[in-house]
C-alpha cells in the first residue's frame, strides 16, 4: 500500500497532513505519536474530513479500515519522511550542514553564512531567529520546524541555493523531524543544562543530540565536535565526530584531525585567534567578543575547511556583524553600555557574564529571569551564576506563561548568594531600572530573550522585545 500511496503523492493526487484539522478529502493523514496526546486520537476527525488514507503505530487505527485505508506500521516517522520526499522531491538537496548543541548553534549557523555567501556561494539557512534563503525571510516559529515543513522549504532552497544550513534542536531529534533527511556534515558546540524539563536527564538529553550524527548524517558524512567539551569529547570516542577543534594543544596529538586554536586578543570590540589544522596557520579577526564566541569562530572555521574553503577565506570575518540578540551592543554611549543576549540557560549566562568581566567594566548591572513551564532546577543554578559573576542583579519576568512569575522569581532566589539585587516582576520596569542604576564605566545586560519579540504571560502573547524597549525608554528619557 505504501508504493501506491507514495505514487498518488508524487503525481499531487493526494497531499500528507499530520494535523487532523488540515485535511481535505482524499488526504493522507499521518498519526504521529504526539508528546501529549496521541495522533491516533484524531484519526476520526481525519476521516470526517475526507482522509482517503490514515497512517499509523498504533493498531487502534485498524478500528477504521471500513472508513479509510488503513496502513499500520511500525515506524510511522521513517514512513512520514519517506512520504515528504515524495510530496516536495527533495530526494537530491544542496550540500546540507546541521548544527546541534545547547549553546552556539545560531551563531556559529551565522558565521558560515557570512563566511561562505563572503565566497560567493548561496546560502539557505533554517535556523532559531529566520528561515531564510534568497530574497525570503520568514521568521521561526521553532528552531527546527516539523517535517514536512522542512521538506517543504529544502525543495523550494534546493534550486536556489549551494549549501543549507540547519540548527538541529534536541526536541527535533527526539521528536524525528528530521526524517527522510541525511546531512553531509553534523557540528557539535557543547552541551550544557537546558530542556530537563523534557529530556529528564542529562544522558537522555545528549543521546538526542547524538542522534544528529548515529542517524542523520550520511555514511560519508563529515562529523566535527567540540574537543573542549566533556559529551563532545564522548563523540569522537564513539567515532561518531571524525574532526574536532580546541584551544588545549596539550591534550590530543592526533593533528591530522583537529584544528588547535589560540586567543592572541580579547578586547571590547576585537577577538583574535591563532589556529592551525594539516600544517596551516593563520590568525583570524572578529568583531565577536568573549570566550565563547572563540569556540564558535573555531567550530565555523573548521567547517568552512572541511566543506572546502581555504583559511584565506577567514579574512571574511573582519567585517562580520553579529548575531540579533547574542551579545548584541544595543546602546552605548562612550561611558557605558548596554547589551542583549539570550543567554538562558546556566552555561550561557556564565559565558556572556564572563565575557564581559573580561571587559573591565567597572559594574555589570545583569536584568534576568527564567522560562516558566520549563526545567525548574536550572533556576536557583541561574540565581548563583548570577549572584558570583554580575555586580547587581534585577530579577525579573521572562516568558512565565502560565506560571506564576512571582513563584519562579523565589526558585531563583535561592541561588542567589551574597549579591546585591531587587526584584521586579514587570520586565519593562525591571528594565527602565537598570537604565536608572547604570553609571560611568557600567554594563547593562538584558539577559534571557535576545532576538525574541514577545512574552508569554498567562496564555497570552504580548510583543515584546528587549532591544526595542531599551531604546524606547532611552528616547524618552532623552526627551526630557
């Protein structure tokens, strides 16, 4: 039956859905075991709305075979990639990189793009702030869409573009979106706490990052990972990552396979690496600042290599912009600065808050709170990283969603040693505060949401954007 579907697919006789309520008649609605109901569940819907076939792991859908064709399989994620490729053609793609990790991916994705469209390739990328190719941009609903959605924007790149590249998120690969999709090369940044609230655990939470490179790339794919990094060292161990990149010569003597880099300077406005890989080297210069955005030059640079460029092409980097929302100078006016970065997990806010001690600011003034309806055991880490690495701490809202924002704001507190701090759950408030405190030689960072453009406060979605109502409040204030 599946040949016959996959035929009707491929001559537009019929189109896959696995939302229940977009089907048409003479559809195929695929029952994807969902993360809180199950699809099978809307299998009667389906048919009511004309579903010609239904698909699915769960035998309850032979309950329906005088309805519908019925076919029941075991793996109904393998069999909805096979029928994307089918309905969108996307059985030969561009040159296709994935990038996963908990920190980094988005950077390290806009790195490549400039470093290869600097080359003279086109780029597609599929990524946390815009999907985006050509004259298109459209921007993200989730990092990584669902399947046929993906299927459905790499047909409309694969003619237009040389490369795609896609930031690959653990609950993609969990949740098999990815599927009738093989990459030429999977990228690893790090992995630090983050969605523990869905993976469980830490081994969980990586064995779904793992799946980029044991299921997803192709046989002669190339794999590269983060050498520097406990779980990224586990995957070359496993032969899983063939190349890696590092900044501790000492500990790897494999040179054919790994790219040793250096910081010769770290200022506020300049990052410079020394790196070497297969007897080159060369010194390399970007507008990036931090430790952390010398993992990301590195992990970008050893990519570009292995896909073929040549370390010439880091001279691109010069004129590199930055990322909306990573680090992002939002204002500064010779005295002191302020700064946005969606740095939210504990990991990411420790490497933004030392990147800026680096600095030699004389304050870091850090605005911040926690996601609600998410990992909760990050919180009080975020409250101590918060408390050791910033001067004086705002505590406020982030996305509570249905969660009350005062009951997150106290599991924060209880990491929260020794500082100097106020609470203020309104973000805009909190916000407007930090500008009021800021004084000579100060940072303000605006941490948690980044490039994000609205809260999600008690079920509702109210725009929202920290770079916009920093220099909202900034021309009010200089209206006075």
């Amino acid at each position: 039956m599946l040949e016959a579907i996959c035929e009707e697919i491929k001559k537009g006789v019929c189109k896959v859905k696995t939302h229940s309520k977009e089907v048409q008649k003479g559809d195929v609605f695929v029952a994807l075991p969902g993360t809180k109901r199950k699809g099978s569940e809307f299998i009667p819907e389906a048919i009511e709305r004309g579903a010609k076939y239904i698909i699915s792991s769960d035998k309850i859908a032979l309950n329906y075979k005088d309805q519908a064709k019925v076919f029941v399989c075991e793996d109904v994620f393998s069999v909805l990639g096979e029928l994307a490729k089918h309905q969108y053609n996307t059985f030969d793609l561009p040159y296709l990189i994935g990038i996963t990790g908990t920190n980094g991916k988005t950077t390290v994705s806009y790195l490549l793009e400039h470093i290869f469209k600097k080359a003279g390739l086109s780029v597609g990328v599929i990524g946390t702030i815009s999907y985006r190719w050509g004259n298109k941009e459209k921007e993200a609903d989730l990092t990584t869409p669902g399947c046929l959605e993906i299927h459905k924007m790499l047909s409309e790149m694969k003619e237009k573009v040389d490369v795609v590249i896609m930031e690959v998120s653990s609950h993609a690969l969990d949740q098999r979106r990815v599927e009738g999709i093989k990459f030429d090369m999977g990228i690893f940044t790090n992995l630090s706490q983050d969605h523990l609230d869905y993976h469980k655990d830490m081994k969980s939470y990586f064995n779904a990052k793992k799946r980029l490179f044991s299921k997803y790339l192709k046989p002669n794919g190339i794999g590269i990972t983060n050498l520097d990094d406990f779980y990224g060292t586990q995957l070359m161990k496993d032969s899983l990552a063939t190349y890696g990149y590092t900044f501790f010569v000492e500990n790897f003597l494999n040179k054919d396979r790994i790219m040793f880099s250096e910081v010769i300077l770290n200022s506020y406005n300049r990052l410079v690496l020394e790196s070497e890989f297969k007897n080159k080297r060369w010194i390399s210069t970007s507008s990036l600042v931090g430790r952390h955005n010398a993992y990301n030059l590195a992990s970008a640079q050893l990519a570009s290599l292995l896909f073929g460029l040549n370390h010439l092409s880091f001279s691109y980097l010069e004129d590199f912009k930055g990322v909306p929302g990573r680090l992002e100078k939002v204002y500064s006016n010779g005295l002191c600065d302020i700064y946005v970065d969606y740095a939210h997990t504990p990991d990411g806010l420790k490497n933004v808050l030392l990147a800026l001690k680096e600095l030699r600011y004389k304050r870091i003034i850090l605005v911040f709170g926690c996601g609600g309806e998410r990992d909760k055991k990050k919180r009080p880490k975020m409250g101590m990283i918060a408390s050791k690495y910033a001067d004086f701490l705002i505590i406020t809202s982030d996305n509570p969603r249905k969660e009350d924002p005062k009951s997150i704001i106290e599991d924060i507190l209880a990491g929260v040693k020794d500082a100097d701090y106020l609470v203020e759950v309104d973000r805009k408030k909190a916000i407007k505060k930090a500008i009021e405190l800021m004084q000579k030689g100060d940072a303000v960072l605006i941490a948690g949401k980044g490039h994000e453009k609205y809260q999600y406060i008690d079920g509702k979605k109210i725009r929202f954007n920290d770079k916009e109502v920093v220099l909202e409040l900034l021309k009010s204030e200089f209206a006075k």
